[in-house]
C-alpha cells in the first residue's frame, strides 16, 4: 500500500511540474551579419500595433545582440496581462541596427524610421514560434 501512495505522490509530482523550455520568456535571436539591439516598448497601450511611431527620446533598455547566431532573453511571463492592455492584439518589436543608433542621433532613427524590422506578433503567433523572433536580412 505504501508503494502505491508513493507512485500516485510521485506521478502526480512530474505531471505537475512546468516544462522549462515554454515558460514564457521571449527568445530573441539575432542571425544576421550586425549587431542588433531588440526593444519592446513596456508602456503597452502606446507604440504597439496600430501605432508603431518612434518616441521622442531614444527608449532606455534595448537589448543589445550580437551578430551571427547570438541570443537574448525577454523575460516577461504575463503574456495574457499584456495582451489584454494592447489596442489591437499584436505585440510589437522592433530591430535597431546598434552600430547606427550608436553613432546617429536619435531624432534622425525617428525621423527617418530606421528599422530594421518590427514584428506584429499575436499571442497565437508568440506561442506557434515558441516564444521565439529571430531577426535575419
């Protein structure tokens, strides 16, 4: 009887646990031949799909990525929370070439849209890619 008590504790313990590789957090690849940084604009009612104008100021944490292959992590589990606060459900992030936000004033990357990519990701989107954007020219 003891052993049945233990296999049900334990099949009931593995069952529960969370696969470490879907726990949300935001894969960023970059596999291009540049430095990248990645940005995702934390305010999420404002500069997310439909409106994807540039702020003012150049945004404070960008996630800098370095070329061919590397990786970053955004980690942000409460996707449903940030879903539900965004206009019209696509979560928007950007791609910076770094050496030119670097050298270049912020109001001419604005003025000028310098972009590389932005991606309007659903949350159907985010979970089919498994949490991964990979930034590619």
């Amino acid at each position: 009887m003891e052993k049945i008590k233990f296999y049900i504790i334990f099949l009931v313990f593995i069952t529960s646990c969370k696969d470490d590789d879907v726990d949300g957090s935001l894969l960023l690849i970059n596999d291009s031949d540049k430095n990248v940084y990645f940005y995702c604009f934390q305010d999420y009612p404002l500069m997310h799909y439909p409106d994807t104008i540039l702020p003012v100021e150049r945004p404070y944490g960008m996630q800098f990525i370095k070329k061919n292959g590397a990786s970053g992590k955004f980690t942000n589990p409460s996707w449903d929370n940030i879903y539900s606060q965004l206009p019209d459900g696509k979560f928007s992030m950007y791609v910076f070439d770094a050496d030119l936000v670097d050298a270049v004033p912020w109001s001419k990357i604005k003025s000028n849209y310098r972009v590389l990519q932005r991606f309007d990701l659903t949350l159907y989107d985010l979970q089919n890619s498994n949490y991964t954007i990979k930034y590619s020219e």
